[in-house]
C-alpha cells in the first residue's frame, strides 16, 4: 500500500456524477494507478436514487418525478429506493484487493470502513451503533446507510450521514397504492430515520463534518490522507459513465429485463394472461425484500424474474445467470432448491439481505398463488 492515501473532496454534485463517481476510480485504483481514495462529496439537489437490483417503476413515482424535475438515476450497490439530498454528507473509499479490511467477509469490510464514520459521528454528539451489515442507528434510528461492491479489482464503500431529514419529499417520490398509504409511510420514516440535528437540535457545519471525516479515516486507516484531484483517466471515464447511465436503457434495465413478463401481475396477486398460462408476483421480507415475479404452465417456470433491495457481490450478471438457470424447472420444491443451491455454489455469489432459501421461498410463493378468475 502507498504510505499515504488520496483524499477527494468534489463538494456538491448531480445525482449521475455521484452514483458513477467510484465506479470511475475503481479500474485506476484496482490496477494501482491512482492510490487508494476517500471521497467526500454531498447532492447538490434531490434525486431518487434506485438500487441496482430494483424496478425503477415499481418503486418510484416517476409522473411526480418528472414534474417535479427530480432526475432518477439507478446505482450499482443494491438496498432501497430513496431521495437523496442536501440534507446529507456521503462519502466514498474505492480501494484495491488486498488492502486491509478486504481479506475477509464483507462484513468485515463494512465494520474496518464504517469505524471512522462512528468516530466521526461521535464527535458530532451521535453515538451510533451497527444497525445489521451495513448501517448505522442512532437510538435504533438509522442515520448513517451505506452499500458494498467489489470492482475492477477495487472494493468500494458508498454510504452517507444524514445530517438533516426531509420526510415529506422522501417519502413523496415513492410509489405508493394510495395517500393513505403515503401517509403511513412517512410515518414510519419519522420512526427508523433520524440525523444529526435530530440528535443535537443543530444542523451541523458541512466543512467541519467534512474535516472531521478526514481526520477519522486518516487515524483509523494510520496514513495521511493527501488531497488530490481525479486524474485525466478517471475523469474521462466519469464523463463516460454520466453520459451512458443516464439514459432510460440503464435507468430501466430491470424493469425492461423480462418483456414476456410486463406488468400484469400486482404484489401478491396471479393473473391468467393465455390459456393455462400465468404471471404472478410475490415478496418475501428477508434482511431485505426479495421481489420475484414468474411466468409459468402447466407446472413448469417459463420465464422469472428476481428484484429487491438485497445485495450480491458480484453486483452484476449472478441473477440473470439464476433467471436463466431456473428458465423450464418445474414448479417443485426439490427443484426449485436444487436449482437455486447449484447457482449460488457454482456463481461464486455473496448474497446480503437475503439468502438462496429466501429466494426459493419467494419462487414457491409466486408460484402458488392462484389467478382471481380461475
């Protein structure tokens, strides 16, 4: 490791520049190009930020979006849908394999990474706890969420401190059945989100959050953290990466994933869309919501679809092997877990979130509900 590590201070930006910022510097830092990096960076206006392996359509409400001018953009960590702000301070560490910290689990990455971020919360008057994997809770309160990946041979940490909250527009851009519902939701936000000023009774000063973060990271991590800007490589590829995913193929690849499939079937509900053919959608609740969606007949899987706000390393290409994979088994237990098991053993995935037995009970969920005409 280089005796000293780059510290990125980009202030305030677009929601495109900051969901793509770590995949840019991912290549550099994984080859030992650029050294390895802490972000600091924030939203320079709201954006609804969807997970990597959710339907954009089904999450958020994109006619309010859209009249609204809130851009939405899709991420390549999983977890939830949710409106990013100036309410809050993100941070990024993009580094290489090998550094310390990513000789074990994910788990352990999150814990060597997000100690600094408790420190750092700490001395803003907020003691924080972990909160499952990958979060920070206050009080039981989340007030610090983050995701993991592994890239270009890096390993990135993206996660934020809520400095201050806006639960009537975060909970406005998700889609909801009714207001009632919505009502009831930003209810429930006002019960597992709380920030900095929620905490302290003051909105903190951004400099010194920014300072303070640093100087954590800097002690925990035991090497100065030398300020530097992106090199000439990895701002050609950021401009690559906001110009490419910020277009509607990339913003709606999953929903747009399984055409055959569409958006007949409501949560928890079947439909007979021919004959003895049927599309049906259920959730299961695990760690985190596993989502799937199936086309069958006569017994057998047609066509599926897998969603939700877990997360897989590696963050791309594992579940459209598994809908592949499951694509003519039939609709039984023993197979179904046979399939799923050989996918997990052979794909070399890491599910959090979520397990395979999570994933074959959302299958036989769907799969046994039955179409409201028959």
């Amino acid at each position: 490791m280089p005796d000293a590590w780059r510290w990125l201070d980009l202030g305030a930006v677009d929601g495109a520049t900051m969901v793509n910022t770590f995949v840019a510097l991912a290549g550099p830092v994984g080859a030992g190009r650029s050294p390895p990096t802490v972000l600091a960076l924030y939203p320079k206006a709201p954006f609804a930020n969807v997970g990597f392996h959710q339907e954009a359509e089904r999450e958020v409400d994109l006619d309010y979006c859209r009249t609204s001018g809130i851009p939405v953009v899709r991420r390549v960590v999983g977890g939830g849908a949710i409106l990013d702000g100036p309410w809050e301070q993100d941070y990024m560490v993009v580094v290489p394999h090998g550094a310390p910290g990513t000789e074990g689990t994910v788990a352990g990455f999150y814990a060597h990474y997000l100690a600094p971020v408790r420190a750092a919360l700490a001395r803003l008057g907020v003691t924080a706890e972990p909160s499952g994997v990958n979060d920070l809770a206050a009080g039981g309160r989340k007030v610090s969420a983050n995701g993991a990946t592994t890239l270009e041979e890096s390993w990135v940490l993206a996660g934020d401190i809520l400095l201050d909250l806006d639960i009537a527009a975060m909970s406005r851009v998700l889609n909801v059945p009714d207001e009632k519902f919505r009502g009831k939701l930003a209810t429930g936000m006002s019960d597992w989100l709380t920030s900095v000023k929620a905490v302290t009774g003051a909105f903190p000063d951004r400099d010194r959050v920014v300072a303070i973060l640093r100087e954590e990271y800097a002690r925990a991590l035991g090497v100065p953290l030398e300020p530097g800007p992106l090199t000439e490589e990895e701002s050609a590829a950021l401009d690559r990466l906001v110009r490419t995913r910020s277009d509607d193929a990339w913003t709606f690849r999953r929903d747009r994933a399984h055409p055959a499939i569409g958006t007949s079937a409501e949560d928890g509900r079947a439909v007979k869309i021919a004959n003895d053919t049927v599309v049906a959608r259920a959730d299961r609740k695990a760690g985190k919501l596993v989502r799937v969606t199936l086309l069958h007949r006569h017994g057998r899987l047609l066509e599926l679809q897998v969603s939700g706000d877990f997360f897989t390393q590696p963050f791309e290409g594992c579940l459209e092997q598994l809908e592949s994979a499951l694509a003519g088994v039939p609709l039984v237990r023993v197979d179904i877990g046979r399939t799923v098991w050989d996918w997990y053993r052979g794909c070399g995935v890491t599910l959090v979130g979520a397990t395979p037995d999570d994933l074959v009970e959302t299958i036989l969920a769907a799969a046994a509900l039955v179409p409201a005409s028959s």
